[in-house]
C-alpha cells in the first residue's frame, strides 16, 4: 500500500475551532495525525512494531471537547519555549511584555495558540508529508507589541515507516533582528500497546549537564548533572519526579542517523523510542506529569527564558537564535521506533 493523505472532520470539536485534521498514513497502518486549528499540533502517531500497532501520544481526556494547546500530542512552542519570567524582558533598548499566562509567567510562547494554515503536502518515496504556517504578526496581531520583531515558522511533518519528524524553518521577515528560540513539548504514553503493559517503561537522556532550577526558572548557572537526575544510563521511570532543563549533550551522530540522540524511551524487551535533533536542538526539559500517564523529552534549541538570560554571564550557551533581517534558519526534529 501508498502512503495517503486525508481530511477528517472531529465531531466534538467547539465551535469556535476549525475541526479538520490532516492524517498522514504510511500505507502499513501507521498514521499522523496534525490539527492546524491546535497549533499544528500532532495529536495522534501510531506505528506498526512487529505486528502491533503502537500508539505513542497521550491525548488529554478533554482534547476534542475543550481543547487545550499544550496538555495533549506534541505542542510547539515559538518563538519561546517554556517560560518567561514575569512575562517581561528587555532587548535592543526597548521594554517588552508578553501576557502572563502560567501564574507570573509567560509560557510556551504563541504559536501553539493559533490556527496555521497548511501550505503544502504530498507523497513520494515510501513518505507523506505536510506544511503548515504561524505568521506572528499576521496571525496574532497583538504580538507586534509583545515581540520585537516579526517571525514565521514553516513546520513540516513527515511520515514514513517508523519515524515521524519534523522540519521546521524559521523566515524573519522583519527589518529587524528576530531573537527566537523552538522547542516541542510530546506527551508519549506510558503504554504504547497493550502487550506492553506489564513490561516497565525506562528513560535514557544524555545529558551531562543540568541548569539549575528556582520555582522552574534557571538561575544561570549550570552544574553537572546530580546522580539522582543522571539519566545517562538506562532508568525505570517508575518513582522518578522529573521537570528538569538538561544540556551539554554530546553532538556525534549516533547508529549512522544525521541527527543526533537527545533522549530515548523503551519498554523492557520491547520497542524503543529515540527523540532525535539536529546541532540547533542543544537544550532537553524531561518531564513526568503527575496528573497524565505520560512522559515528555522537549528538545528546545534554547533554555527556558533565554531572552532574560541572555544579559547575564553564562557558563554554557543559551541557545538563542538571532535571525537578521531577511534571515532563514533551519531546524530538525524526529522521532524513530525500533
């Protein structure tokens, strides 16, 4: 069978959101599904291992009915990831402030709010694919005063047999410098198939540095990871309480793959999961939720609240991007099962 692409209509949608969903399938029973009202989020990757049909991303109970942008599937978060403190910063000279949205804080940034545009599809070569667009300025007007330039990020998600990734470039139409940062936020299920459910889910990420945390705020410095949080090795994720910023990932490519392993689940003597990026991704928050079965490795290509960072000294990079007038910056994203 050919990989297809197709439209689906959610029933239960609100009515003040656009209820299609574009469904990637690779022609052997996996399927993507992207909802562009959602902020382009992936709410739903299932693959075929070994005769099952894994299902991988936690869906909130309350998805379809009231959705929300960042508690289901795989939200992205621009052109800040996690949180800004207050809400405030100050750049080039000028004072800027982006509602608080999580207590005091600015958090996961605006596109995951809005409704993209889909721009372009297709399949060729064993793979489906799909474009969607977030242009800040155009599709969140108030954000030409919250951000100090415009920005637009093309995201592209690309289905093929075991692997889902996605492709994201940035374009600063503005004729100013574009300060940004991307990150993503996959919900992955503690049980992908019911097979499964007896064999313990364990959690490898490579990091060998941590940013050290106050009330989930970096305060600058950066300490070598802590053997309660050292998830270089394998680790059962039963009992562990993780929502942590790691970094210092070493940057080899690994298994022949041009991306490189920011972090990787597995059920004992069954599938594993690796989270896969490109150099720009050099930041990962490992995230257990008390409240959803779930697990998230957020590959973010800056630390959270980069922007205020940025004035301080700094022992490890920040990550933030800045895109010249006109600049095009490019970054990927992928997840493998094996």
């Amino acid at each position: 069978m050919s990989c297809v692409i197709r439209r689906q209509r959610l029933p239960s949608a609100p009515p003040e959101m656009d209820p299609e969903v574009v469904v990637l399938t690779d022609g052997l029973g996996g399927e993507a599904m992207i909802w562009p009202a959602l902020g382009f989020n992936c709410i739903r990757w299932t693959t075929d291992w070994q005769g099952r049909q894994l299902d991988l991303l936690h869906q909130d109970a309350a998805l379809f009915s009231k959705p929300s942008p960042t508690r289901s599937g795989n939200p992205v978060l621009f052109p800040f990831p996690n949180r800004i403190r207050n809400g405030r910063f100050q750049w080039a000279g000028h004072s800027f402030s982006v509602p608080a949205n999580h207590g005091p804080n600015a958090i996961h940034g605006f596109a995951c709010h809005a409704r993209w545009r889909v721009v372009a599809e297709g399949t060729a070569n064993g793979e489906a694919w799909v474009t969607g667009e977030y242009h800040g300025y155009l599709d969140n007007p108030p954000t030409s005063e919250q951000w100090p330039a415009d920005h637009i990020l093309r995201l592209t998600c690309r289905l093929s047999r075991g692997r889902l990734s996605f492709d994201a470039e940035v374009l600063n139409p503005d004729p100013v410098t574009l300060p940004w940062g991307l990150g993503y936020h996959p919900y992955f299920r503690s049980v992908w198939h019911p097979s499964l459910s007896g064999q313990p889910l364990e959690i490898r990420v490579p990091a060998r540095k941590a940013w050290e945390l106050e009330e989930c705020l970096p305060t600058g410095k950066v300490s070598p990871v802590s053997p309660e949080k050292d998830l270089n090795a394998w680790r059962p994720l039963a009992g562990l309480t993780l929502d942590d910023v790691l970094t210092d990932i070493p940057r080899t490519p690994t298994n022949g793959d041009t991306l490189v392993e920011l972090g990787a689940l597995r059920h004992q003597n069954g599938p594993t999961l690796r989270v896969l990026g490109t150099e720009a991704f050099r930041h990962v928050v490992v995230y257990t939720p008390a409240d959803r079965a779930s697990v998230c490795i957020e590959p973010y290509t800056c630390v959270t609240d980069a922007i205020n960072l940025r004035s301080g000294t700094l022992s490890e990079p920040d990550g933030l991007i800045e895109s010249p007038p006109g600049g095009t910056y490019r970054a990927e994203m992928a997840w493998e099962i094996s």
